[in-house]
C-alpha cells in the first residue's frame, strides 16, 4: 500500500518538508543571535544552522521530489533523513526561535515519513527481485 502511493506521498510531503525547512531557515535568519553560547560564536552558530536548513533541508530535498519516484530510494531515505536531523538540530532550546520551532517540527516529521516509506519502497523492490529470480 505504501508503494502504490508512494510518488504522491512523495510529492506533497516532500514539499512540506521543503517549505518547512525554508521557513525555519528564514525565521532563523531574521532573528537575532544566540545569546546562550559562551565558547561558540553566536554569530556562527546561526550562520551554520541556517546554510544546513537550506542545503540539507530544502534544496537537497527539493532535487529528490522532482526525480522519478521509484529511483534511488536508498538516496531519497537518506536525504530525507538527513532533512530531519537538520531540522531536529534547530529545535534546541538555543537556537529556535519563535514560530521556528512549529516549522521545524512539521518538516522533521514529514521527513521522518519520508525516509520511513523510501526504505519500504527499497523492501518492496528487493523482495520482488528475490522473488522473479525464484521463479527463473
């Protein structure tokens, strides 16, 4: 059942995750420097959490919704994750900031979906290569 929708589950929460990441990225951005750091950079800090939201959390995944569905699913599993711990990294009391937090959280899930149903769409492919070399 996962498999049979699996492009559209990957296009509208793949494009949650995209949007959610974007906006977590933004607010981030807009909002003024940790104070919290005593060692680290603030400024650093922010710089950092906001390239990671952008690079892994929007554009690597934003590449992924517009391949074909089916292919590389082991890669899709993997950004996507990828997509989720960077969003979780950002929920740290620190560094969120006000309607961030709401932002990363959605994506973070949305990805965690996302790498869940990509490795059970692997599964689902595996198990029926296992299954027509049986039968030669």
């Amino acid at each position: 059942m996962v498999t049979r929708f699996f492009p559209w589950a990957l296009r509208i929460l793949g494009l949650i995750t995209v949007v959610g990441s974007a906006a977590s990225a933004t607010l981030l951005w807009l909002a003024p420097p940790p104070t919290a750091f005593s060692v680290l950079d603030p400024h650093l800090v922010k710089t950092t959490a906001v390239v990671l939201l952008a690079v892994l959390g929007a554009a690597a995944p934003l590449v992924m919704i517009f391949s074909k569905a089916r292919k590389f699913p082991l890669l899709k599993a993997a950004i996507f994750a990828l997509a989720a711990f960077t969003n979780a990294m950002t929920l740290g009391p620190d560094v969120a900031v006000r309607f961030q937090d709401t932002a990363s959280t959605i994506a973070e899930v949305c990805g965690l979906i996302l790498t869940v149903a990509s490795l059970l769409v692997y599964m689902d492919h595996v198990h029926h290569q296992v299954a027509a070399r049986r039968r030669r």
